[in-house]
C-alpha cells in the first residue's frame, strides 16, 4: 500500500504486594524476612477463614499478629499492609466498632492514594468501603460523596480498558496487514472503530484514522464503493492524506 501504519503501543505497570529488600542486606536477613512475611500472609488467611465463618474476634486476632509482622517487615506504607488494614477494618465494621473501622480503612486508602493514585481499582475499593462505612452509621452525604468517587474512578478506568482493546486491535490489523492478510485486517480496524467511535465519537482524531485505515484497505483491495464509504466520513482535513483521495481508475 506504499505505507505501513505505525503500531501504538500501551504500557501496564504492575505493583507488586511482595517486599523489596535493601541490596546492602544480607541473603541471611532476606530469607529471615521472607519467613516472616510468609508467616504473616498464613496468620492472614487464618483470619479470612474466621472472618467466613463469622467469628469476628479470632479473626481480629489473627489479623492484628498478622498486621504486626507487616508493620515491622514492610512498614506502615506497603500495600501489603495496607490490605491487611482494609480486611480488619472491613471486620471492624461487621462487629460495629465504627471508630476502628474507620481508622483502618482510611489508612489502606491513604496508602493507596499514595502508592497507586487517586484512579486505582484498590483504591477504588477503599472508596467504596468507606462509602458502605458511613452509610451503615446512617451518614448518607458523605456515603454518597465516597460512592460517587468510586463510581468515577470505576468508569475511568473502563474507559482506559476500552481505549487499550482498541489500541490492540489496530495492532493487531497492522501486524496482519504486514502478512498480507487484508481482509483480516479490515476486520481489526472495524472492531477498532467500533470502540473508538463509542468512547470518542465521529470526529476524534483517532476514530478518523480507524476510517482512514479502513478505506486505504479497501482500495487496496480494489473495492472501491466500500472505500468511498468509509472515506466519506473523514472529515477532520489533517487527516485526510493524499491517498486517501478515492477515485475509481479509469476502465483500459
């Protein structure tokens, strides 16, 4: 076709729950620490098991000596702790001690604002928590505030998931174009166009260049009607490029 698209790449960060030792630490204390930790995550699932049976006090105490060992492990900023807070807060509220309740789940959201940012699913979650807290005490503003926060959060983040599935599939036309498989091709950038036209609309520079895409294929594949169609709603002009100017070749 005389270009090639260029592919669009998106970038996932992990964090991970898992600690990261100083480097200056010997393997003796590393494989130390890792015991604790270890040890810390089975007093926390005990707690998770007390918790599903409902026997809210052993579950509180095992996710205090649990919570402890992260403390002095991973510190009072780890997200691994921060989760530990969550889950006995989550208790907390269950056996109606709201004040400690509350402490503990505020402080698994503070870490995760901190750590993740204000537009995480977890701290998301957190939101959602301190939402269902306060609407239990009968304080129906600040639930709805917090249940609103999450709900934006929420939707951002379905958004970014949709952007990425189209970014993915344009990847996916082109490296499919590359091999010469046109047809298939054309079938990516429809499901592209499809999701960029639901999230950004007809004139998004991005949704125009899904029709662009289209159309070039299809007068590739010497299917002219259907290139005029899909170059019919290109209408931003820096998009519109020299090859995107259909016109049937005359019969020889």
């Amino acid at each position: 076709m005389g270009k090639i698209s260029i592919l669009l790449f998106t970038f996932y960060f992990f964090t991970a729950c898992t600690p990261i030792f100083n480097n200056t630490s010997s393997p003796v204390d590393d494989t130390k620490r890792a015991q604790e930790l270890q040890k810390a995550n089975i007093l926390n699932n005990k707690g998770v098991q007390f918790y599903q049976k409902r026997e809210y006090k052993k579950a509180i105490a095992y996710y205090l000596k649990s919570i402890a060992i992260k403390e002095s492990i991973l510190g009072k900023e780890d997200l691994n702790t921060a989760t530990s807070y969550n889950n006995i807060g989550l208790i907390y509220k269950q056996t109606r001690e709201y004040k400690k309740a509350f402490a503990y789940l505020n402080k698994a959201l503070q870490i995760r604002k901190r750590v993740l940012g204000d537009s995480d699913g977890k701290t998301a979650e957190s939101y959602n928590n301190l939402g269902t807290l306060y609407a239990t005490m009968g304080d129906a503003d600040k639930a709805i505030k917090l249940t609103h926060k999450t709900i934006e959060i929420k939707h951002n983040i379905i958004q970014k998931e949709k952007e990425d599935t189209a970014i993915s599939y344009t990847n996916l036309a082109v490296l499919e174009e590359i091999r010469g498989n046109t047809n298939v091709s054309i079938q990516y950038h429809m499901n592209a166009l499809k999701i960029n036209q639901d999230i950004f609309g007809e004139e998004h520079e991005v949704t125009q260049n899904s029709y662009k895409n289209i159309a070039q294929l299809y007068f590739a594949l010497q299917q002219y009607e259907k290139a005029k169609e899909f170059a019919s709603h290109i209408t931003r002009e820096e998009t519109i490029l020299e090859d995107i100017n259909i016109v049937e070749p005359y019969a020889q």
